[in-house]
C-alpha cells in the first residue's frame, strides 16, 4: 500500500469541502481512520456531544461504503502502528486548534516525518488560519469589532472544495496490526458495529429524545442551510434574539462536529445573499460566523482558555459554589421563568437559544455568585454544539473576565430580558407549562401573581412553580460589591 494515503478524520466528519480527504483522493487510493483519543481529551467530551458525535460517524461511515476503521485510544500510539503494519507511506489531516491537540499533532508529525513518512496537514475547520488574521503588529486582536473589521476588509474566505470525483478506498484483507502490543485484526466498519462499540452516548439516558429531534447527516447540514436562507435570513437579524421565533440556522452542532465546514457555509450564504438581493440580511449571519473564528483565535492564543480567567484579577473573585444551587439551576427549579425554560430547553433538546444562554450564565454568575467554571462545564455536558471555543469565551464574556467581556457590573435581568424578548411568554410556557395558564404580565414575575388572579388560575406561587432562589436586586448589589473589592493586579 506503498501509494495509499491514510487520511485521519477528526472534527470534519463530512466528505465535501475537507482537504486531507481532497488530497489524498487526488494521489490514489486511500484509507479513511478515525480514532476516539480517550487518552488526552480536555475537556473531556461531553455526553450530548459525545451522542452527536457518533450518530455522525455512522452517517460518516455510510457516506464511505462502511469502510471507516473506528479505533478507540491514544492516536499518537495508534497512527504509526497503523502505518507501519499497513506500509503506507502518507497520512493526512484537518488541524485542530485545542492547545493540547497541537502539541500532540505537532509531535507526532515530526515523529512521522524522522521516520520518512509523507505527512500533510490541512485548514479544514475555519475560515482563516488564527494566525492569519493578526494585527499589523503581529499581535492577536483582543477586542471583536476591530477583528471583524480586519478580516472583512482585508481578507478572502477561499473557495470551498468539492466533494472527491471518487473513492478508491484500499481494502483491507485479513490486515492485523499490532496495537497497543496486542496484535488486532484491522477491519472496516461494516454493519456500524465498531462505532457503536466505542464508548459515545450510551450512558447519558436522554438518546430516546434526541433521536426524534434532530436529522444527523453532512446531507442534512446541507439542507438545514438551505431551508435556512430560503425561509428565515430576512428575519434573522431582528428575529434571533426571540427564543419563542425559529430564526436561526441551527447549525452549529453541524458545524462542531464537521458535518459542514464554514467556507461551504460562507460561500452558500454569499451567493445567495448576491442573487436575492440579500447582501445586508447575509451579513448579520456571516457575522456570528466571524465571532467563531474569534473565539478559536483566543483558544489558540490561550490554551487554557476553558478554565483560567483571560482577566487576573477574577484568580481572586470570591465564588460561593455551593453544588445544591448549581443543581438547582441545572434542572431549571430557580423560580426564575427565562433562566428555568432555557435550562429546561438545553436538558430537553441538548440546546438552548444563544439569547437565553446568556441570561441562563448570568443568573449563575452573578446573581448565584457560582463559579463560571462550572457553568461551563455543565454546558460542555449538555450542549449537543458545545464548542471548546466558544462556549469557553462566552462564558467568559459573560462574567466578565475574558477577551472583549461584557463588564462585570452588566447584569442581565432576567425578568427585563423575559418582557423584552418574549414578551407574550411563548417560550415560558412552552417549556416551563406549569406557567402556561397565567396571564401575560405575570408569567414572568410569577411571584406578583395577585390572590385573585391566584385563585381564579388555581395557580399557588411558590407551591406549583418554586419561589426566586434569591431576590434579583440584592444578588446584583452583592456581586457588585464582590467585584468592587477585588485587588488590582
């Protein structure tokens, strides 16, 4: 197999516009790998994320003729017993941006490459390399309107590739290897059975749901995207802060799990946005994509981006983590109606509108004075698009110790936010419908309710829906003044 590529998959689980399989495919026959590295991960992988995760390689192994080899350890180990045992000579790969897959990436190409192995790695994930879209000075950008602005005005997204003409994928007959210092008989994924061993989505208890809710496929990126433009871009800019709305694309655990890249995104988007007459409705869309590649900008900038405060001084924020509060606002019991639907939404559905999340983390933050680590963390969890990137900087943001945050004294008010953003209570009761029968003015201050409306509704505040974990004024007094005594440093 002296002219065969392996081509190692990761976060691009999709066969158009990805470059290692391109180019491989370009040189010959190739072999499609993909390996569960259950040995470095960090975070560790959550268990929404992990269920996407393996319902998009069984439709990555069906796109493939089922002849993905499914590994489970560490790839640094595996990739060059696999190319030694197999005597292939080249090997390709999308980069990832996480700080510990590049030092372990960057290692094992060198290894590879002492041992005369042809190795190519490839941009498969952004829309620009993070070290690309510098300032003049050679410094990464800190603040996100300038960022966009330099990278709108003076950078081109590249075309997206197509999808390979063909696939000539190497068979595999009787190939053993020896993995781990156990000899392994190599077979490709036929019947799924091997992606269905690997240790993804099996213990998380909510897989019944999720099933119903979601179409897991590149081809059905494709045509979420597509419905997405035709129907809902004019009234995305105004309509994607109204959680009660379907006026996002819902993309992104697509676009997490490499499912669809975002320059096949960008250039879809352009070219219908220049055909319609949409240029200025595109572009609040195009934007959210550029604050993505912000955020990898920082988590390749910041390695520790998931657990360390961008801003010193929050080393010394006194938090007050008191684990029967976080599980409170978990199970979305906080007697707050926005914060509880949201929570609700995300245990549901693994996803919560970004509007919501915001005020979710804030409530946490600042009103609970919980550490936003571990606010993180349970997204991490529970989002089926949980990004390292992105949900890293914008908890950060929102508690105010990150890059370009949101300050600290800006508290989201949940009941404003409740009024301004669902004011009929849609969302509310949607997902919180022991709230469904009250009247508009109170579903978002149920604790208001009069003694009238009460009885009439045979609703009882703080029996049927619990009362306000904390009052909302004192809390954000109390958060002030925490974060007004912390030192300078």
């Amino acid at each position: 197999m002296t002219d065969t590529t392996l081509v190692w998959f990761r976060q691009d689980l999709r066969l158009d516009d990805n470059p290692a399989l391109y180019h491989a495919c370009q040189q010959g026959s190739i072999i499609p790998v993909y390996i569960l590295d259950d040995t470095t991960t960090f975070p560790a992988q959550g268990s929404a994320a992990a269920w996407w995760l393996q319902q998009s390689l069984l439709a990555l192994s069906a796109s493939l003729d089922d002849k993905l080899i499914v590994l489970n350890g560490n790839p640094a180990t595996l990739l060059p017993e696999l190319l030694a045992a197999l005597q292939c000579q080249h090997i390709t790969w999308n980069r990832c941006y996480e700080g510990w897959r590049i030092e372990r990436d960057s290692r094992l190409k060198s290894a590879l490459k002492d041992e005369g192995y042809s190795v190519e790695s490839y941009n498969g994930s952004l829309l620009w390399e993070p070290w690309q879209t510098k300032k003049q000075d050679g410094d990464y950008y800190r603040v996100f309107t300038p960022f966009y602005r330099h990278v709108r005005s003076q950078l081109a997204v590249s075309q997206p590739l197509p999808r390979p003409a063909s696939l000539d994928i190497a068979a595999l007959v009787n190939a053993t290897v020896n993995l781990g210092g156990s000899p392994t008989r190599l077979t490709q994924c036929q019947g799924k059975k091997a992606i269905q061993a690997l240790p993804l989505g099996s213990a998380i208890g909510w897989e019944a749901k999720l099933h119903g809710l979601w179409d897991i496929s590149e081809r059905d990126a494709g045509k979420l995207l597509e419905t997405f433009l035709e129907k809902t871009l004019d009234a995305y800019e105004n309509g994607r802060d109204v959680p009660a709305d379907n006026a996002t694309s819902l993309l992104s655990p697509y676009l997490q799990a490499g499912l669809i890249s975002p320059r096949r995104i960008w250039q879809t988007t352009q070219a219908h946005a220049l055909s319609a007459g949409k240029e200025n409705a595109a572009e609040a869309f195009l934007r959210e994509l550029i604050w993505r590649e912000f955020a990898f900008c920082q988590l390749y900038r910041l390695p520790e981006l998931a657990t360390e405060p961008v801003n010193e001084k929050f080393r010394y924020f006194p938090w007050q983590s008191n684990a029967t509060q976080q599980k409170q606002w978990q199970r979305g019991e906080t007697g707050i109606p926005l914060v509880d639907a949201g929570m609700r939404e995300l245990w549901e559905t693994g996803y919560m509108h970004n509007r919501v999340r915001m005020v979710a983390a804030s409530f946490l933050i600042k009103n609970l004075l919980q550490p936003w680590q571990d606010g993180r963390a349970w997204f991490d969890d529970c989002l089926i698009d949980a990004c390292p990137a992105n949900n890293s900087m914008n908890w950060q943001w929102v508690a105010g110790c990150g890059i370009d945050a949101a300050p600290y004294f800006r508290i989201f008010n949940p009941v404003r936010q409740s009024q301004r953003f669902d004011p009929s209570g849609d969302y509310i009761r949607r997902w919180v419908p022991e709230l469904s029968n009250l009247p508009g003015k109170y579903i978002h201050e149920p604790w208001l309710l009069p003694d009238r409306i009460a009885k009439e509704t045979g609703f009882t505040p703080g029996k049927d829906y619990p009362s306000p974990m904390v009052n909302l004024k004192a809390s954000r007094e109390q958060a002030l003044e925490a974060f007004r005594l912390l030192p300078n440093v």
